[in-house]
C-alpha cells in the first residue's frame, strides 16, 4: 500500500536466524539507485528490509568535484504529474526541496540524507559488502564485520567508486577525474584530458574558466554525435557550455583519437595516439574515460552480456541466480542504457513489484500508483525513439 509522505513505513519485521538477522531484502549502496529503489519497496509494502554502504548515505555524490554539478535540470513538474527528471521517489522534487536547477554532488547527497531521514528507511551505514554468496537459498552477505543473511539482494553500489583504468600502456600516470576534490585546487597551466564525454567535459569547462588551457581527446566525438539520447551525446547543459568565450579560447578539441600510451620521463608526460602524435605536458594527464561499475564485483551471480553488463530478467533480476537483483545505471535491456536517474528510476517499481510479489504482498495498487508517476516501465518498446528534427 502507498503510504502519504507523513506516514512513513517501518521496518519493524526484521526475523533472525540462529541469532543471525534474516532480512526479507537487503540492498546494497545508499546512492540514487539504493536509496530510490527502498523507497519503492516500503511503497510497495514490503517492511524486512535493509539498506547497507560502506559509507554514508549518497557518499559518491559528495565526493564529485566541488564545482560539479548536475547536467540533467531539475524543476518542480511534479504538480502536473511529471516527476521532476531528478527525483528519485514519487512525489519528491529536489528542485522544489533545494530551489537548486542543477545541484552540486554534495547537495544531492544532502537530498539523499533527507529522503532517508523522512522515509525512516532502515539503513546501515559503514558496512562494506567484500563478499556474497547463495547457500541454501540465502544470500550471505559478507562484511567488512559480520555476515548479513536475505532471501533477496539489490545490488545498487553504483559505478563512481569502481573508476575504470583506461585501455592503453602507462594509463597508472594519469589521475581519474573522480579522484578531484576540485579544480579550482589544480595547480598547472597546461591540462590534457583523456575521455570526451561528460566528466572529460566538465573537466575541461572549470579548467578553462580559470584560463587553463586545455587539450581534449576522445577516441570517438560525442559532441558531434546526432543522437537525441543523452547516454550516448551530450548534454545540452555540457552544448551550452561548449559555447563560452573561455571554453571557446581555452579548450582544443581532438576527435577520433585513440590514446596509445602514455609515459613520464623527467617529469614530463607525454601522451602518444595511435596515429602517433605526441603531446608533451607538466601537469598529470586526466582521465574521464569512464567506470568499471561495480557490477563486475557481482558478476559470478549473473550471466553477462558481451560488453561486460549483467543479462537481466524482465524484472532486473539475474537469470541465473534468483533473488539478485540489480538496480541503477549499470541495467541494460538490448540497446537500451538506462545511465540516468530518469532512466533507470523507472526500473525502480518493476524491481520492488517483483519482491512484493514474492512476499505475497498485493501489488495492483502499488502499481497502478508507480506507472502513473512514470516508474513503472514495464513496456521496453516505447523507449529509444529519436526525437524528431525540427
Ligand atoms: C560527474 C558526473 C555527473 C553526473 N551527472 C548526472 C546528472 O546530471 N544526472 C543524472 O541522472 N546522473 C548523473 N550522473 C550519473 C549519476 O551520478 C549516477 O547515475 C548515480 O550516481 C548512480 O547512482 P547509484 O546509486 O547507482 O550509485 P552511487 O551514487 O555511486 O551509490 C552507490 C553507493 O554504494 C556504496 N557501495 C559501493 N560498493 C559497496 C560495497 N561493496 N558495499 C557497500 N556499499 C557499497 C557506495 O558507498 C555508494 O554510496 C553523473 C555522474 C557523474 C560521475
């Protein structure tokens, strides 16, 4: 049943066995994904659950760059029924909650801390899951300081602490751009980026607004990219960006350039590219070509497709280990990427009706209520449609 926003649900069913607490779900990683997707399942019923991170509740918000902030805008469209695009639960704006249109990491982590708080969702902070394992029919859950057993698992622990390595020789020299507490702290004149999507971007933007000059490589050109769909072109925030006098003065753009290698020798890195350019600098070369994601932690528990994401049911949970489920940017279905919290929120009703209905829970309202506000999309059809030139 869907509770109002005053009367939160509780978590007041938790059974133990053997001493051991026996949860009827535990999901793990307090981000936008595990935070949204425990909200749907106290509004889908289900009470014996718990929410575990390693560290705080939205702690991979609050460590992006200080100057960071959200490309998709946030605006209170809830009062026509439109979910604000950043929102997280139904019925919940940020941008009505923090008169914010484009928030700072932090402050969503903030927005996560209080959603949690007025929820009263049932939460387990500073517990890092090293290991988990299906024996008998129940997950065990290894932590950094006990075991935790449930008969379901969501995994939501996210991409931005798993930061990918980068595909070439010498690519331990450069520093990956989630590592920056900010950049108005860069020392240096002279910046090289590796990666040409969104953090690359941002990346280059506060450097160049500080007179920075930059040089920007990308092995494709997602800025010339015609696509409509944000996961695979960018943003228009990161368009509007592109056209500032400092962005226009200081960045230099290198499409179609695959990075070979990079080297330091003397204290100068030198970048080489495939089609053997050279480039020499002072400072460390960034890199912001993206994540492992963290779903390579888990992948002894799904089948994986061929580009490394885990093959999923109808209902986001593993083909061949039932009861894990998986929640956030790292769900695929065919060619369809579900990377933003638009995106992937609308999985977050499939995944709680799915263990509701495991439960014996009714469900029909619940749904009903889900599919209304957008979060329920069970229909795979309507989605990657470009939109129409005009
Ligand atoms: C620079 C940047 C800008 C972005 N801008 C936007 C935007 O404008 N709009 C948008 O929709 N998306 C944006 N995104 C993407 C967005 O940040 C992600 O979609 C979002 O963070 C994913 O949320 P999540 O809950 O899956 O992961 P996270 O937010 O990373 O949360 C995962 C949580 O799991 C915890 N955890 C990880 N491993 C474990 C473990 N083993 N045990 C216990 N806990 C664990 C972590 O501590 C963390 O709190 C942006 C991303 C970046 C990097």
């Amino acid at each position: 049943m869907l509770p109002s926003q005053d009367e939160p649900v509780k978590n007041e069913t938790e059974s133990s066995v053997g001493g051991v607490s026996q949860y009827d779900v535990i999901i793990v990683g307090g981000g936008a994904a595990g935070v949204g997707v425990a909200i749907a399942l106290t509004h889908a019923g289900v009470e014996n659950f718990l929410l575990v991170d390693r560290n705080e509740i939205g702690s991979s918000f609050a460590s992006w760059p200080d100057e960071t902030r959200f490309i998709t805008p946030s605006f209170p469209s809830n009062s026509i029924g439109m979910l604000d695009l950043n929102s997280i639960a139904v019925g919940v704006s940020p941008a009505f909650s923090m008169r914010v249109e484009h928030p700072t990491g932090s402050e969503f982590a903030k927005h996560l801390q209080d959603l949690s708080t007025f929820f009263e969702l049932p939460i387990q902070e500073n517990t890092d899951v090293v290991n988990i394992e299906k024996k008998d029919g129940l997950f065990h859950l290894v932590t950094d300081d006990e075991t935790l057993l449930a008969t379901n698992v969501i995994w939501a622990a996210g991409e931005y602490q798993y930061p990918g390595a980068g595909r070439f020789t010498g690519s331990e020299f450069c520093r990956h751009t989630s590592t920056i507490p900010n950049y108005e702290g860069l020392e240096g004149d002279e910046f090289q980026i590796i990666g040409g999507y969104e953090s690359g971007f941002d990346a280059a933007y506060h450097l160049a607004k500080r007179g920075k000059k930059v040089k920007l490589f990308d092995k494709d050109s997602p800025w010339s990219e015609t696509s409509s769909d944000p996961s695979v072109s960018l943003s228009t925030f990161s368009f509007e960006r592109m056209r500032d006098q400092r962005f226009e003065e200081n960045v230099e753009l290198f499409p179609e350039t695959l990075i070979s290698s990079v080297s330091l020798t003397d204290g100068i890195y030198e970048i080489t590219t495939q089609d053997g350019q050279t480039f020499q600098s002072k400072e460390q070369p960034l890199l912001a070509s993206g994540f492992e994601g963290s779903h390579k932690f888990v992948s002894h528990l799904f089948e994986m497709r061929e580009d490394g994401f885990p093959v999923l049911t109808d209902n986001d949970e593993s083909t061949t280990v039932p009861g894990m489920f998986l929640s956030g940017p790292a769900v695929r279905h065919g060619s369809l990427i579900f990377c933003f919290i638009f995106k992937y929120r609308q999985r977050f009703g499939i995944v709680a009706q799915a263990i509701a209905s495991s439960l014996d829970i009714p469900t029909e309202e619940f749904i009903d209520a889900y599919r209304s506000w957008g979060m329920y999309l069970d229909d795979l059809s309507c989605c990657g449609q470009e939109c129409l030139t005009c």
